[in-house]
C-alpha cells in the first residue's frame, strides 16, 4: 500500500502541475482530476464482487502493473512530443479505472491482517491510516521537491516504478493463503467440513447476514452465484443501515470539496501566491506529520475512546479551517500551523471509520459493500477539480475558498445531528466484538461479524478526497 500510494501522492502534484504550467489552464487542471477520478469511482463500484470472488491479493497486484504501464506512458510520450491533451486524459483515466479496485482490494486485506495478528480493528485499521499517511507525506514532500528541481514528468515517471514496485510486493511478499477470494474460502470449508456447498455455506460463522456466496442444497454439490446477484447482496446488505447511508453522504460531499482543494485550489494559491510547487508539498508534509501522530494515538487508545465526539472534533479541525487560512492572505507560519491542525483532526478519523465498517460487515461481503461504500462516498470526487476549477474562472481565488470552507463545516456539523449517527458506539455491542486482541489459542472463542436486527452496514473508510 505504502509504495503505491508514494506514486500516487507525487503524481497528485505532478499531473496539476504539468497543466498549470504548460497551459496556464485552471479548467484543464480540473479536467485532468476528473478524467482520473470518473473511471476511479465508475469501475470500483462494480469490481466488489470480482475483489470477492478472485482475491484482494490478485486483484491488488494485476491492477497495480496495469497502472504501472499507463503511468510510464506519460513520460514516455511527452519525451517524443506525441502527447496531446485528448491522450494525457485516456492515460489518466486507465491509471484510475485500475486504482479504483486496487485500492478496494488493500482495504480488503485489513481485517484479515488484522484477524491474524490478533489486534482489534481500531488499532489496524489506525495502523493502515498511518502507513498511508506516512506514504501521502514522504510522496507530496518528494514530489513537490523533485518537480520543482527537474520537472513533472519526473514525478510522473517515479509513479509508474512505485506503481510496478507495489504490484511486486503483494504478489510475492504476502503469506500463504492470505488474500484468497471468498469462493475458494468456501471451498476449503467445506473440504475442511465433510459437507458440500449448502445454502450460505460461503458464509463464515457468526457473520449474520446469510447472504452465501454459493447455493444449493445437499453435500457436496453447489452453483456458484452469479456476479449481478452477488452484486445484488451488497447493495441489499448497504441499503438496510441508516448510519451507512448518512455517513456516505456526508464524506461524499466533504470529498467533493476536498478533491477541489487539492487538485485546483491549492496549485491555483501556490502559483498566484508565488510559493511554488515545493510549497504545495512542504504543506502536504506539515498536515501528514501531524496526522501520522494522530493516528498512531488513535491506534493505541481509539477502542477505548467515544467515537462520535472525536469523529466530530476530528472534522472540525480538518475541514473549513485550511480553506479560510488560504483565502485570508495570511503569511506562511500560520497557514503551516493551521494545516498542523488539520492533520492532527484527520488522524483520528479513518481508524473509527475503517473499524465500524470492518466489524459490521461479514467477511464474504465485504469487497462488495467496501466498493459500494466508497463509490459512494468518492461520488463528488471527480467533480470536484472541474467544479473548482471553473468556479475559480469565473468569481476568482479567494471567494471560492471562503465557500469551500462554509459548506465544508455546514456539512459535518449539521450531518452529525441526526439519530442515527448514535450508532457508532453501539456497533461494538452489536456485533458481539471484544475490543481488545482475540485471547491466545485455546481460550475461548470472540464471537466475528454477528450482526442482528434488519440490516448491519460498513461506514466508508474513507480516504476522504485525494489529499485527505
């Protein structure tokens, strides 16, 4: 995850970049974003049930050597001066039609990861924040540098080795067995078992949603869904629970505004303001340090705090406070310190969201209700850059900020009002999941995934917008 995400970070920086400076287009820059960020969201909400059935480890290292490819293309192309605009923009949407179920595929390892080490879901999913935030640092911060020294095509031409060096780390580097998609799982149950493919034999024990990955009846004998009804059973499972829904919502909306920040806002102030690209990753930098420790606090302590007070705090320091700083004019200490904040608040964010979605969803639905949730909430992304974009055309800079930034904060506040975000102390309970590591061998067992009532549901595990 860590390599992969390097590349992408500095490729943030690098594709905005390219456009500003070569067209002086804020549009085109937002039109880049968006060409990578439709077939992101497109593809990854329709390869769940391919991420199910195949494997996270496959389907993470296939996907990421084709986006290996694409990405040297750029450089590539460029050099031999055979790179127009209608071509740079078919590159950037295969890197993001590949990105989107790659990265579905690395949440999905998760919890397994998390099952075999025997630590609760708040400390690895805060884990997994914080090695992705660590990647988002060093890449934005490496990438500002080299492209303010050699140029974008550069940081172009490292995303594709990052790319092609995090394909080779999960096909070869993972353990046995880990990753295997959930029809073969069944399989080997049932082998395990004496008895065949029954009705929801698919289903670990405990998982509660009786939605199987195979049918049937009688041992030995099964047919396997097919993919419309195995999609069919995520979207049933993500449309039953009301907090689900809601906190989609919301953080589609935040991503919205997001994606626009980073990819036209923020090249747009470091060009006007003069501070350059090596600004734009000295920011990225100040912001992932601090979220680094943040998560690495939420890892250690996060099962035992209250989640909907520090999701909420969370939100108010990452969130309208960055977009104000820039629209201000103020000078650089202070756009430093507030973007420490914002780090710091979103450090605590993606370690509750990624263990209320793990816990609730059971393990063979949960590619499918991870690509639901996330399209979902990465809906507005691909808007975003061309919604900024032209909204900076047209009224300039500083007022889209201030906008920004009020619908920023309207959002996450009014949001949290609502009664079913209550629920986030009670997935806990409702599960029947200890909080604390699973008991060494031999003890008795915790119980996995039990979810009664109408529907459970995973929460985004969001990656909120690609600067967040």
């Amino acid at each position: 995850m860590a390599v992969s995400v390097v590349g992408t970070r500095i490729s943030a920086i690098a594709l905005p970049w390219f456009v500003l400076s070569t067209t002086g287009s804020a549009t085109r820059a937002g039109l880049v974003a968006f060409a990578e960020m439709t077939p992101y969201v497109l593809v990854k909400v329709f390869t769940g049930p391919l991420v199910d059935r195949a494997g996270p480890r496959t389907v993470s290292w296939t996907t990421d050597l084709v986006s290996a490819a694409a990405a040297v293309a750029v450089p590539v192309l460029h050099h031999l001066d055979a790179l127009p605009l209608w071509l740079l923009l078919a590159l950037v949407a295969v890197i993001g039609a590949a990105r989107g179920p790659g990265d579905l595929a690395k949440e999905v390892l998760i919890p397994e990861a998390a099952e075999r080490g025997a630590v609760p879901l708040e400390r690895a999913s805060g884990l997994a924040g914080v090695t992705e935030r660590l990647a988002s640092t060093l890449g934005p911060a490496a990438g500002g540098a080299l492209i303010a020294v050699t140029g974008p095509m550069a940081g172009l031409a490292v995303n594709a080795v990052c790319f092609a060096a995090g394909s080779l780390i999960i096909a070869v580097t993972l353990p046995r067995g880990m990753g295997r998609g959930t029809a073969l799982l069944g399989e080997h149950r049932g082998a395990e078992s004496g008895t065949g493919s029954g009705a929801g034999s698919g289903t670990e024990p405990g998982t509660g949603s009786g939605a199987g990955l195979r049918t049937g009846s009688g041992a030995g004998k099964g047919v396997e869904a097919g993919y419309w009804r195995r999609f069919g059973e995520g979207f049933a499972f993500l449309r039953g629970d009301r907090l689900l829904l809601s906190l989609s919502g919301m953080i589609a909306v935040t991503n919205l505004l997001a994606s626009g920040f980073v990819t036209v806002l923020l090249p747009v102030w470091a060009k006007e303001s003069g501070n350059g690209p090596a600004t734009i990753g000295l920011l990225a930098a100040t912001g992932g340090v601090a979220a680094i420790c943040a998560g690495l606090i939420a890892s250690a302590v996060a099962h035992r705090m209250p989640r909907r007070p520090i999701f909420f705090v969370g939100f108010l320091c990452a969130g309208a406070p960055r977009f104000v700083v820039l629209a201000s004019g103020a000078p650089m200490w202070v756009v430093l310190a507030v973007f420490l904040v914002d780090g710091f608040g979103s450090g605590f964010l993606n370690p509750i969201l990624g263990a209320i979605r793990y816990e609730r969803v059971p393990r063979p639905l949960l590619g499918r209700v991870s690509a639901l949730v996330a399209s979902l909430a990465w809906a507005g992304i691909p808007l975003g850059g061309l919604i900024a974009g032209a909204a900076v055309t047209a009224f300039g800079l500083a007022p889209v900020l201030l906008a920004g930034g009020a619908a920023y904060f309207l959002t996450t506040t009014l949001t949290g009002l609502r009664p079913e975000w209550r629920e986030m102390d009670r997935s806990r309970d409702r599960t029947g999941r200890n909080p604390e590591p699973e008991e060494p061998r031999g003890g008795p067992p915790r119980a996995r995934g039990e979810v009664p009532g109408p529907g459970p549901a995973g929460t985004p595990g969001t990656r909120p917008g690609p600067g967040r």
